[in-house]
C-alpha cells in the first residue's frame, strides 16, 4: 500500500510546488529602502548619552515646574510633557535619556511615553548639539527667496554640512522645514532667535560675528538665545565683525551682533517696497460727501 501512495504524494507534492512557482512569477517586485539603525527612533548608549550620566532639575527650574504643574488638574500632569523636557532641554544642552526618564519620574509615566514625544517633535534634541544650533529652513517659501544660496553659505563658513557638528562644538548645522516666518524668508533659527530677510553675504557675516564674540567670551556650552547672553542694546557699536546694512544690533564681547529680526532694514515684516495701498484718506461713517450734494 505504501508503494502505491509514494508516486501519488510526490505527484501531488511536484505540482503544488509548480502552482507556488507560477504564482511567485507573477508577483511584482516592491524594493523599500533599508532602514539602518541610526535611522530608527531608538537610543544607542554613547560616551555623552546613557542612564550612567544623572540629572535632576536644579532650583531655578524646580520653581519653573511648580509653576507649570499648577497649570493642570494634579490627575492630568502627565499633559505638561511637553514643557518639562524643554526645561530639562535647556538645562541639560540636549534631550538626553537621563533627562527623559527624570520627566517620566517627575509626571509619574510610563518613561515609554515619554520617549515618544521626544521622538516626534524636532525641536527635542537628542544628540549633543553646538552652542549656536543653526537651522536652516528650506520649504517651499524660503527656498523661492533663496534659501540654496543660505544652505550653501552656511556650509562654506563652517565648513560642514547640514547634520553635523563643527570640531570646537560651537556650530550645529541643521536643514528644517517650516518655521512660519515665510513673509520673511529666507530665515536661519538660531537657538532661540529668528534671523530673516538674508543673503549668503549677511549669513557669513553673521555666522562670523557669531563666532568672534564666542572665541572672546572663551566660553563653551549651549546657550538659549543669543540675545539674552549679553543683554540686548538696540543701536550699540562694537569692534570686530559687524552685520552690514542692518542697522540695528547689540554688543557682545566688543563684537556687534545683529539684533533677532530682518536683516534688510525692515523692522517686521512690512512691505520692502513701503506703503503701496490703503494710502488715501479713510471712507467710514463719519466721512461726509465734499460735493455739496447732501447740504
């Protein structure tokens, strides 16, 4: 009986095996792009980021955080993510995993919730960042102003490319997208400060103003905003580098920086031409004919 099964089984056997191959020719074929690990949202233990490195929030921001936990019913804290993991940002130079699970101890989350917003919103550093993190915005509306031209600036001054960190940690270069200053545009975000209207002339400058006063000060570390670090002064001269034709600005280190801003002498984001409608006399209801039609 076995001998007589043999030759049927391998028979039925041969031809299912010819059915999967027909339907296997006739499969298309999709080619997706790997997805190596420093592409994932995943943390890799490295010398400056791991649970061995503590942290916890000091004084000044343990006031801060009283303050924004007041904001929320006590069973709904867990809501003040968001603005804890900037402080912790802050202070800390990066969003680092130690900061991260602080906040999670803090709010009382799971720390896996924690991980997922500070995976999702770009502004949440994860990686060591430059004193000056510049961000550069190329969407649609700054590239039409010329944003190639800053991008291109930007890597000839520094000397890196966008992603990268300069050797001295002082210059993190970053390409984003929109950063809603697009009547403006093209815009750098540096730190905290906007800096708009530019040209591949006043980013060199600008970026070089940057460093002079930096390797005066003699200083290292992240800083929040630029304009902060040495108290704005609207008007104030300074040796070294300065912005041309800005016209405004604060002293730093002897070095004039341009105030946050336009670059191109518009104080906003008027008109570059000036007024060219509304220039006549208001119609409302206290305007009267001057035809003498209605004595």
């Amino acid at each position: 009986m076995a001998s007589k099964l043999a030759p049927m089984a391998f028979r039925s056997s041969s031809r299912a095996l010819r059915v999967l191959a027909r339907q296997q020719l006739r499969r298309s074929f999709a080619v997706s792009s790997i997805s190596r690990s420093d592409t994932l949202q995943v943390h890799r233990d490295s010398p400056e980021n791991n649970l061995d490195i503590p942290f916890t929030f000091n004084a000044q921001n343990e006031k801060l955080i009283e303050e924004v936990l007041s904001r929320y019913p006590s069973q709904y804290k867990k809501a003040a993510v968001m603005p804890l993991l900037d402080l912790g940002q802050r202070q800390h130079g990066f969003c680092s995993i130690s900061v991260m699970n602080e906040v999670a101890r803090r709010l009382e989350m799971p720390p896996m919730r924690v991980y997922e917003v500070a995976t999702f919103y770009t502004m949440y550093n994860r990686e060591p960042v430059g004193r000056y993190h510049v961000q550069c915005c190329t969407t649609t509306p700054c590239q039409l102003g010329g944003s190639d031209g800053v991008m291109k600036a930007i890597e000839e001054e520094l000397n890196i490319h966008h992603g990268q960190t300069t050797d001295d940690k002082l210059f993190t270069f970053t390409e984003v997208e929109c950063l809603g200053a697009c009547a403006n545009a093209p815009m750098v975000q540096i730190n905290d400060d906007y800096y708009e209207d530019l040209t591949p002339e006043t980013t060199k400058s600008l970026l070089k103003a940057l460093r002079e006063a930096a390797q005066k000060a003699g200083a290292s570390g992240q800083a929040s905003g630029l304009a902060g670090e040495a108290g704005k002064a609207e008007g104030a001269g300074g040796s070294g580098t300065t912005i041309p034709e800005q016209g405004r600005g604060y002293a730093a280190q002897g070095v004039k920086l341009p105030s946050p801003g336009p670059l191109s002498g518009r104080k906003s984001c008027e008109n570059s031409k000036g007024l060219t409608n509304l220039t006549s006399e208001m119609w409302g209801k206290e305007k009267f004919r001057t035809d003498g039609a209605l004595d």
